[in-house]
C-alpha cells in the first residue's frame, strides 16, 4: 500500500484503497501520468485520482466514497468523453467491464461500460446484424449510446440513445440495479441522451438492427473538384434510401513529417458512405457523385459489420484536438458557396458534413433519443501546441457564421466541445425536466458528468 499518495487535499484516500487495492491510482503513484490522461491530450481534466473499474463492486465503492467525503465521481470508459468538468474528481474507468453477449434471434446485445465499438461490431460478423456504430471504434458502446450517438445508420434506426433497452446502474446511493422502462419509465428517459449526471451505468441491453449486406467507404477528390462534388452530394443525400448513409468532408491535409509526402499540406473533398443493403444500392447513391470529378483516392467495397468503424479512418490513438459542431436544416448550392468560402480557414484541419435524414422524434422517450437536425457540421482541428488553440477556436467561429442562415435544429451531447453543456441538446423543457430528474436522483451531486446542465 502507498504511503504517499493516500491523501488528496484534507482527503484520506485509505478507506477506497481498501476496497479496490492497486485499482486505485493517485498522484505520485506509478504510471499516474499516463493513467489519468485523457483520449484528447488537449483536455486537462485534472482528477483527484482514478479509479480502474473491473465490476461495479468497485464502482459502487467509489461513488459510497465519494458520498461521504464530498468528491464528485466521473464516469469514463477508455478516455473519451472528458473536459474540464472533471478536475479534482474521481474518474472511474470502466475499462475492466467487457462483458458483452449477442442474442442474435431476440436483436439484443448485453455490453459492459468498458466495451468499445469495434469489439460488439467483431461479435456481429456473420448476423445480419449491426449496432449503431458511429465513426470511430475505439469509442465505448455505452458512453455513445447515453449521449444520444450520431452512427452511420441514425438516417434508418435513429440516434444511439433510442436503442437503449436496459441499463444496470451504480446510483447516487452506491446500489447497483438494473432498470428499464417497466421499473422506470422516467429514469430511462434520462438515461437516453442525458449523459452521466443520473447514475454510473456498468452496462447496457442495446438493440441490433437488420444489416443483412453491409458496404462503405471513401472517396477523395482534389480540391479542385469541391464545388462540383459537393453540389452533387447535396442532391445526392437525400435521395438515397435510409438504407444509406452519404457525409461529406473537407480534409486539409496537415504539412508534417508523418503525412506521406504527395499529400501533405493539400486540400481534398472528401465523400463517405455506408449501407445496410448492398454495395450496388451504396453506388448507385454515389453514381451522380463519382460523376462530378476525378477519383483520387476509393475505398468503396463490401464490408463486414466488423469493418464499418474503418470506413472514415480515424485515429485511435490518443491525440490534441478541438472540435465544434453546428446543426443544419438544408445543405444547398447556396450553403456549398458559403462552406467553400472558409474551407481553408486557418488552423481547421476537417469540415464534416454527417447527413442524417428529417429531424423526427425517437420510438422511445428520451432525452435524446429524437434526431435533432437534418444535418450535422463538425469543424476539427489538431492543436500539438496550445498556443495554436485560439487559431482553431477562431477558424470553428468563421466556419459557424457562414452557416448561420443554415443553422437549425440541436446538437447531441455526443458530439459537444468540452466545456459546453446540454443547453446546446434540448428544449428549456427538456432541460428542466431532466434537472427535476437529476435532484431526484442525486441530491447531493455525487456524479460529475464530462457535459453537464451548465
């Protein structure tokens, strides 16, 4: 046992060491550096200690800690999802909670807290089946699902948070229970969308919907080609059935050492797609697209459901970045002049458009279970120096006010910047009710969410 870590502040950490052994890390204890870093190195999240999760024994222990010496408890799977928020807490890592079981004939997927994407899809090879996975797999299933969950199949199945069936939960108490909408309706709500400021939730019964034929991939244009490219994309969206999903980006390539040479410092188009029904429905939907310049760069083929967190080729590895997302009504000739014009605002690396079909309300009650805007705009930029930040942070507001007149609709807690809050997800409605919720379920604020209601 440590005998120079076990205070933080007037805080004696013996009591939640005795309980979890090692699983606790604090200041000054081997491997703290790398242990309490976020996913995003640009985030200083600064906890008071970690706690590494393998069962929500451990969980609970935690949060009966925190109750009685007044430290927030923040849930966090592999390191995504942190901000700020999260300084002098103790974040608990869920990254010892995989199980995961696949009941194919029921479409039902039980999946621990620390499960990320990429393992539940492996498991769906051969089903016919799919989670709704977004862009990246190295994000856990369970964050994703409770904050609501862009994935490429939201246009067919809706948002992430509307397949959330059951959830076992650590409350604000230290129990652990399961619940669902027969046990309770108004807690379940909350849990669709409203992130981690109900409850510590160690594991999920998701749906898995029909994808008898999955097929994705890019398609990279020269700069050149963007006007073009992107007016027929425009068309081509929201013709395509909800079985398939087009996005659009601009990627400026950075000008660095480890970006091969014949395309760094460069600018590109890029059109991404995914389908749930075969690689003949994804080119048709791509056909007017491929037509509107020349093709530098293709990956479009059939996938296996393992494969659809590849499609978009993001990084895993941990990195410093900021982003800022803004929802959209239209995407029109006149929106594709306007987004054109700040393609190459300085220090934003990626614009992403995420096509996601009408704005329409979820098959169960949720916070966020509904499809908040037709489309989805994300600005990204990879700050290695902070000094570069406010460069970035300038570029997001150029990018924003030239789709203003376009601007409609909310954003999903999924994809807020750190440092915002739910204000930017719901109605004053559903704010207030989820704030009702909140005091019901956590008086006394044990846990400390990485997006709050303020």
């Amino acid at each position: 046992m440590s005998t120079t870590t076990d205070t933080i502040g007037s805080t004696d950490l013996g009591a939640l060491r005795a309980q979890v052994g090692d699983r606790l890390v604090a200041p000054g204890d081997p491997g703290w550096e790398e242990i309490s870093r976020p996913w995003n190195l640009a985030v200083d999240q600064a906890p008071a200690a970690v706690v590494l999760a393998q069962s929500p024994d451990d969980v609970a222990a935690a949060v009966r800690f925190g109750r009685a010496y007044g430290l927030a408890v923040a849930p966090q799977a592999g390191g995504h999802g942190a901000s700020g928020r999260l300084a002098g807490s103790i974040v608990v890592r869920s990254s010892g909670l995989n199980d995961l079981g696949i009941d194919p004939v029921a479409r039902v997927a039980r999946v621990g807290a620390g499960v990320r994407w990429g393992a539940l899809q492996a498991k769906l090879d051969g089903t016919g089946l799919t989670g709704m996975i977004g862009s990246n797999p190295d994000v856990s299933v369970v964050g994703f699902t409770l904050q609501g969950g862009y994935s490429w199949f939201t246009r067919a199945y809706g948002m992430g948070s509307d397949s959330l069936r059951a959830a076992e939960i650590v409350d604000a108490q230290g129990q652990v229970r399961w619940v669902d909408d027969a046990s309770d309706p108004e807690l379940m709500w909350g849990l669709r969308g409203g992130g981690g400021n109900l409850a510590y939730v160690t594991a999920v019964e998701i749906d898995l919907h029909p994808a008898p034929e999955i097929a994705g991939g890019r398609l990279m244009f020269p700069f050149a080609a963007a006007r073009d490219v992107l007016e027929a994309y425009a068309l081509a969206a929201p013709a395509a059935p909800s079985s398939v999903t087009l996005w659009a980006s601009l990627v400026h390539v950075p000008d660095v050492a480890f970006v091969p040479e014949e395309v760094r410092g460069q600018t590109f188009v890029v059109i991404e797609g995914a389908a749930t029904d075969g690689l003949a429905r994804l080119e048709d939907a791509l056909a007017p697209v491929r037509a509107a310049g020349p093709v530098v760069y293709d990956t479009v083929r059939a996938r296996t459901v393992s494969e659809v967190g590849d499609i978009c080729e993001e990084p895993v590895d941990p990195m410093p970045a900021l982003h800022s997302a803004r929802p959209l009504g239209a995407f029109t000739p006149q929106t594709v002049d306007a987004l054109l014009a700040v393609a190459q605002a300085p220090g934003v690396m990626q614009i992403q458009l995420r096509h996601l079909g009408a704005v329409r309300v979820g098959r169960r009650a949720g916070f966020g279970t509904g499809v908040p805007s037709e489309l989805l705009v994300t600005s990204l930029a990879l700050v290695p120096d902070p000094a570069v930040a406010p460069v970035a942070v300038e570029g997001f507001r150029a990018v924003a006010d030239a789709l203003l007149p376009w601007t409609a609709g909310a954003v999903g807690s999924t994809l807020l910047a750190p440092g915002e809050s739910l204000e930017r997800s719901a109605s004053y409605g559903e704010l207030e009710r989820l704030r009702e919720l909140v005091a019901r379920e956590d008086p006394t604020g044990v846990f400390r969410a990485a997006t709050g209601l303020v």
